[in-house]
C-alpha cells in the first residue's frame, strides 16, 4: 500500500550520506551530473548539445562551473592555513567541490612533501658531516646516497598503496576502464575514414596507419632539433665558463665557487625559457596527432614533455658529473681538478634555488596581474558604454530643447558606476584547465623530483629545498584555485596516470646515478683502480635494484584493508544487486549463512552476513533487509 511504500522510501533514503550542503550529491556531483545532461545525446535522454562544440563556433564566449561560495567558503576554511601539515588537508572536501582529479594531485603533492622531510633530515645530517669535514667527499655523502636510493624506492611503493585508499574511498576503482573518444578525435576529416568495430560492428573513426606514423615521425624529428638545441646552448655556456675559469683571479677565495653559482643561475634561466617554448611546441605537436581519448592525448604529451626536459634540465649536471671528469676538462671548486663534486653541488643548487623563487613568482604574480587587468579592462568598456549612454540621453535633452528630463539633469561631468556581477567577474577569471595547468603542475613537480633524488650524492640538502617548495606550493595552488580562477570542470580519477610509471623510472635510474657519483665522479674511492670501482658499482646497483624487486614481488600495489573491503563491497555486490545464490551451510563457514527459501525451493535469496564489528555497515544492512523483506513476497520475516 502507500504507507508501506512511503515508509520503504523513508529508510532508504536515510542509508544515503548527507554532504554539507544537505544532498545527497556532493558539488562536484552536480557539476558532473548537469554536463552529463547538456551534453548526453536525445536518444539517451539527454539535451544532445556539446559545449566544446558551441565555443569552437564562437556561439559562446565561454563555459563554466560557478563558485559556490558557500561551499567553497567551507573548503576554504580548513584549507588555506599556512601553518598546516601536509597531509592535514582536508582531501575529501577538495574532492566534493574541485573533484577526484584535482583532489589526488593534493593528495600526491602531500605525500611527497611529507617523505622529503624523512630525507631532507638525513641530507642536513650528511651536509653537517661534510662541512665537518670540510670536503664534499666525505662518507656522510656516501651514506646518504645510499639512503636517498633506498628511499625513492619506498616512496613510490607506499605512493601506489596510499592512493588505493582514496580511490576506495572516492569511488573511483576501475574507474579508467572505459572512456569516451574526444570530441576534436570524433570532428576530425584528415587522415581519418569511418570503418566497423572489430568489436562491436558499429561504425567508429579510424586513423589509418600510414598516416598516425608519419605524423609520429615529424613530431620526433622536431624534438630532435630541439634537444640538440639544448646540448648546443649547454655547451656553449660550459666553453665560457672555462674560459672564464682559466683566467687567474677566478681561481682563488670566493671566486672560485661564484663562477659555477653564476653559471648555474644562467642555466636555470635557459631550462625555464627554453621549457616555456617547449611547451608551445609540443601540445601543437600532440594535437596534430589526433589521439583517440583523452587518456592517449595526455600519455603522449607525457612522452614528449618528459623526454625533452629531462635533457633540459639535467644535460648540464649530466655533463658535469659523468662527462667532465674524464676528458681533461678542469673542474671548478674541488680538491683536484678530477673532483667535479663541488662544482656540480654549486650547479645543483642554483637550478633549485632559481626554480623555488621564479615558480612561485610566476604562480603568485602572474594570474593576479592578469585578473586585475582583466576587470580593469572590464571596467572600461562598461564605463565607456555608461557614458556614450549619458551622451545620447544629452543630445536627446538638447534637441528637444526641455527643461526637465526624467534620466538626465544637467550638464555636468559624467559619473560612470561599474558593477560586474558574481558571474562576470569569475568569467574574467583566469582558466586552470586540467589538460594544461595540472598537467604544468605535475611535470615541475616530477622534474623537482629528479633534482632531488637523481644527484643526491653531489646536494644533499636538495631534498631540503623541494620540501620547502612543495610547502608554500601546496599554499599557493590552493589560494590560487579559490581566489584567482574559475571553478574547475570537476573530473574523476583513479590514479596520477603516466606520472606514476614516470616517478618509478626515476626511482630506478637513480639508483645507477648515484652509484656513479660515489665510483667515480667523486674522490670516494680514488685510490682503486677502475675495475674495481667497477665492481663496486656492480654490486651497489644491483643490491638496490634487488631490494626493489623483492618490494615490488612481495609487497601489494595497493593497501591490504582496500583489498579486504573491495572484496567485501564485491561480495555483497553480488548478493544485493545480482542476486547469486548461497552456498549451502558448511562446518568452514561455521553456520553463518543461512538459506532463505522462496516458494521455488532451488533459489535461494541473498546473504547478509557483515562484520559484527562494523556498526554503520550492519545499520545499512538491516535497512537493506527490511527494505528486501517489504518487496519481495514468500520471504520467512522469521528466518531473516
């Protein structure tokens, strides 16, 4: 009857989770809901409309989710302290109004920041035991190279587990098992025909071959050109500074560590400009290519980014730690002219310190100069209009030559009052777009990484300086997406992606780096000759690399608790919603299942057993049995 239906409606709809804002959606929810709605096709029941499409035409200027200011205030309130540990943000509230995707490079950025600080303590105890010492060749390096190889690997295991946990609790598991193709993958005519799924047998776009590898090979042709540009300019800077090097006063006192500072600022001015452009080039690349989904889009510019700045920014420590030494070139700042530890801890530390202050000069300067002059801009064009307004009503009043006037009196200098609305103003708002900004957030972030993990032996306090980065990075990212730009277009995730395998590369490219530094870049071992620094080496590598592997062999890629509640979530999956019958009692399972008979006496209904300890969990389930009980007829009340 009614009352038993409205009574069911009741108690299901209190098992739902209430957000702060009263629904049972969070914002970001909403967002994802209402574009689902714009966008999905009319046979599906949608409005069939594509906004990507409309601004492409020029139908509209713009398409955004608006703040919500009193959800965002809430956001606000617990995350934009200075003084706030890392991992103390508040990543679910960032979830439900910025989205799984912007949340989980919170959550990475977090995680990171927070096992520097483990390594920046040994890299001060290590720097302290070589200014002890007054060498850079002391075996405090030693011992923290071999820490710092050792924790890169722990870093990016704990990372894989750590980010299971909120994508259990986010919903996202599995989540990138489908995707949908991209829009401008879909428009596309150029080298594209319209073919059966080998699949399903619908018509799909398909790019032929040929012409996917012709664009492959431009597009590596050029960035070709571009790294040997890098190894050029590189070049040239090492050629001046040893020419400024060989000049007598340059060799002594303070000099003798200003010249590679002053280079090494130079070079940090190289990698950033030469990035900027890069940068340009390589998304122009990348969309000539035509990627299917968003996913292959975003892997391949991956590629292409990674693989041009890792050249850019570690080509002249690279050349510094394993080249220099040995053909003939004199290092600068060391004990010897072979000791190129110090010139290269000088060359380090200047690219680190000149990326700390221009990264967050530009992220801080550079979207509220641009919003100022945009509402400034705004306000002039609505000044003007104000005042050609009150020019039109004057004539008006002129030509008729009266006395009175309902919207004018007098003739005055003209006051112009310019109000943009909520809207307006976050229209004028700067554009944080996941494809571009998050992608720039990541790729520094991973750059930064490197710095402070690949060349360890030569900086020890390199880690010191990354966490301090990622301190006031978290800071700045988070006022910036508050207070600088537009709401971002809430999009789920699973994992960081590509940067995830990406972080793993450089965990193990580290491990050969730094056994390089100790065997042969530094003076450590000086005495032996080059077969057994050889065999040194060998045996460094291949300890860290086997303790790798036996991490990676025997320790899960994702928590134990998610697994155990993935499987619990699957199992009472099965029995709610598919409804797949019991197993019939046995002495393993203790008694617990208990058959619940219909009136057809071979199916058997769902299994509600949970965990007696889980009270929220059991309340859901005794709602679920009722609410089981009220529709299905021929159910014994007194079994369940």
């Amino acid at each position: 009857d009614t009352n038993t239906r409205e009574s069911k409606n009741l108690r299901l709809n209190d098992m739902w989770k209430r957000f702060k804002n009263g629904s049972i959606f969070r914002g970001a929810d909403r967002i994802k809901l209402l574009k689902y709605a714009i966008e999905t096709p009319k046979s599906k029941g949608g409005a069939g409309i594509s906004l990507a499409k409309l601004k492409r035409a020029n139908c509209i200027q713009s398409y955004f989710p608006i703040h919500d200011y009193d959800e965002l205030f809430q956001v606000q309130q617990q995350w934009i302290k200075f003084w706030q540990l890392p991992n103390a943000q508040p990543f679910d509230d960032i979830a439900a109004y910025f989205g799984e995707r912007i949340a989980l490079y919170f959550v990475w950025v977090a995680h990171y920041t927070t096992w520097l600080a483990y390594a920046a303590l040994a890299g001060v105890i290590a720097w302290i035991w070589t200014a002890a010492e007054a060498t850079s060749n002391s075996i405090g390096v030693a011992l923290f190279a071999l820490f710092a190889t050792i924790w890169a690997t722990l870093f990016s295991n704990a990372w894989r587990r750590y980010q299971s946990q909120f994508a259990l609790r986010w919903g996202t598991v599995n989540l990138n098992s489908f995707e949908y193709e991209r829009l401008e993958f879909i428009e596309s005519k150029k080298g594209t025909i319209i073919v059966p799924s080998p699949i399903t047998g619908r018509p799909m776009r398909w790019i032929r071959p040929a012409i996917k590898r012709n664009l492959f090979i431009r597009a590596y042709i050029i960035i070709i050109l571009l790294v040997a540009t890098v190894i050029a300019l590189v070049t040239a800077q090492f050629i001046s500074k040893a020419k400024l090097n060989q000049q007598t006063k340059y060799q002594h006192g303070a000099w003798k560590l200003f010249v590679p500072t002053l280079f090494g600022a130079f070079t940090a001015a190289q990698i950033f400009a030469m990035n900027k452009i890069y940068d340009a080039i390589a998304r122009k690349l990348n969309d000539m290519e035509n990627h299917r989904t968003q996913s292959e889009y975003d892997d391949a510019l991956a590629v292409k980014t990674i693989l041009f700045q890792f050249v850019n920014s570690y080509s002249s420590l690279v050349f510094i730690a394993f080249i220099k030494p040995f053909i003939g070139v004199p290092c600068i700042g060391g004990r010897s002219d072979s000791d190129c530890i110090a010139e290269l801890s000088a060359q380090l530390g200047s690219i680190l310190g000149f990326g700390l202050i221009v990264s967050n000069l530009e992220e801080i300067g550079i979207p509220a100069l641009q919003n100022y002059m945009a509402l400034d801009a705004a306000a002039v064009v609505q000044e003007d209009d104000a005042t050609k307004n009150i020019s039109m009503r004057r004539k008006h009043h002129d030509s008729n030559d009266s006395d009175s006037d309902d919207d004018y009196h007098g003739n005055g200098p003209v006051e112009a009052y310019v109000t943009l609305t909520a809207i307006e103003e976050q229209f004028l708002m700067q554009q944080y777009t996941i494809e571009e900004k998050l992608f720039k957030d990541y790729t520094e972030l991973v750059i930064q990484y490197g710095y402070a993990t690949l060349f360890s032996a030569a900086f020890p306090l390199a880690p010191l300086l990354a966490m301090i980065n990622n301190y006031v990075e978290l800071r700045v990212d988070a006022w910036k997406l508050c207070q600088q730009c537009k709401r971002v277009e809430p999009v789920a995730a699973e994992t960081i992606g590509t940067w995830e395998y990406v972080i793993e590369l450089m965990s193990l490219i580290s491990v050969q780096t730094n056994a390089l530094l100790i065997c042969f870049t530094g003076l450590f071992f000086n005495q032996l000759a080059i077969v057994h620094r050889l065999a040194l080496f060998l045996l460094f590598e291949h300890l860290i690399l086997g303790l790798k592997l036996f991490l990676n062999e025997y320790t899960s890629s994702t928590d134990p608790h998610v697994d155990m509640q993935l499987q619990r979530q699957a199992f009472l999956y099965s029995k709610i919603f598919l409804n797949i019958p019991d197993e019939p009692d046995t002495a393993a399972t203790g008694g617990l299942r208990k058959i619940l008979s219909f009136d057809t006496p071979e199916i058997m209904s769902p299994d509600f057993t949970v965990h007696a300890y889980d009270d929220n969990l059991k309340r859901e389930a005794d709602e679920m049995r009722r609410a089981f009980i009220v529709a299905t007829p021929g159910v014994d009340r007194g079994v369940v």
